[in-house]
C-alpha cells in the first residue's frame, strides 16, 4: 500500500522534470505511433534529375557554436535564425567537425539514454547528424549539460526540424 507520503514523494520527482540527455521539455509527451518524415527536398533533387533539369534547392547550413553555447542558422549565407543551446557535458563532448543531416524524427524516443524516473529518454524534434548524436528539445541551463546531443528550445527546435532537410549542412565549432 502506498501511504500519502510516498505518493507525494513520487509527485515530487516526477515534478522536479525529466533528465537523460534530454532534460524537462516544455510540452506533455506523444502518444507512441510512427512518425515517418519525408524530404521534400531530396525528392525535388530526384525528380529534377530524373527529368534533366538541375535542382534548385535552397543552401541551408547550421553552425553549432559550443564556446559561445549558440547557433546561426543561414539561408543563402545569410542568418535567418540565432539562438542558445546546450551541449555535452564534460566526459560527454559534443563532436566537433562537419556533418550533414542524416535523419529527423519529430518524437524520436530514445533507448539508449533514460530520464531521472529511469523511462526512455523524450527527444521531440530529433535532428540526427552524427552516429547517436542528435540535435533536439530539451532543457537549456546556461551550460554544457547534455550526453552530447544539442539542446536547443522548443520554439528553435520546431523552426529547424521544419527547416533543415536531410543531406544540409551541419557545422560544430569551438
């Protein structure tokens, strides 16, 4: 039997958020149900091909700038966006060097790392550009704190999950 104490300790870790590589989203979790994502980009690139004419698509690049623990997002070598992120804490470096976008996932769940409650860790808006490093939502404190994936906030996420498309450019500098 579970005495009122215990049920307010158990309501007080699950208030106190979620940890993992992730950390506290600021929205509820998904129902669990596939979420394929298909290139918009990548497609036009084939059909351009297929019929002979070149492709037009847009160059769009990330910079990841861990020293200063922010990100420029260009279009056309312009900056259209800028915002804070978190990457890896010490003992879980975020790599540096240059990427691509290799897959995006809008309610990816991940396996491999798990929260303070010991579930699966929750990484809305997963941007994956390296092995199991991805670019996601999660908790911004100012610093390097993450298993070396790059945290950026809700409304940044969902610009470039619906921005980037698989195959653009991802940078990670000092």
């Amino acid at each position: 039997m579970i005495t009122t104490a215990r049920w307010g300790l158990i309501l007080l870790i699950a208030a106190v958020g979620l940890g993992g590589c992730v950390g506290a989203s600021q929205r509820p979790a998904p129902e669990m149900k596939p979420a394929p994502v298909s290139d918009r980009g990548l497609s036009a690139e084939r059909s351009a091909r297929a019929s002979g004419r070149a492709a037009t698509r847009k160059p769009r690049e990330l910079t990841i700038q861990l020293e200063s623990q922010s990100f420029l997002y260009r279009e056309h070598g312009e900056v259209v966006h800028s915002g804070p992120i978190s990457s890896g804490r010490a003992g879980y470096p975020t790599p540096l060097g240059h990427f691509a976008v290799l897959s995006k996932q809008a309610d990816k769940v991940s396996y491999r790392y798990t929260n303070q409650l010991g579930m699966p860790a929750w990484m809305p808006y997963s941007i994956q550009f390296h092995g199991h490093y991805f670019l996601h939502e999660g908790w911004l404190p100012g610093y390097p704190d993450s298993h070396g994936c790059v945290r950026v906030g809700e409304r940044d996420a969902r610009f470039l999950f619906e921005r980037l498309q698989i195959g653009d450019r991802i940078a990670v500098v000092d």
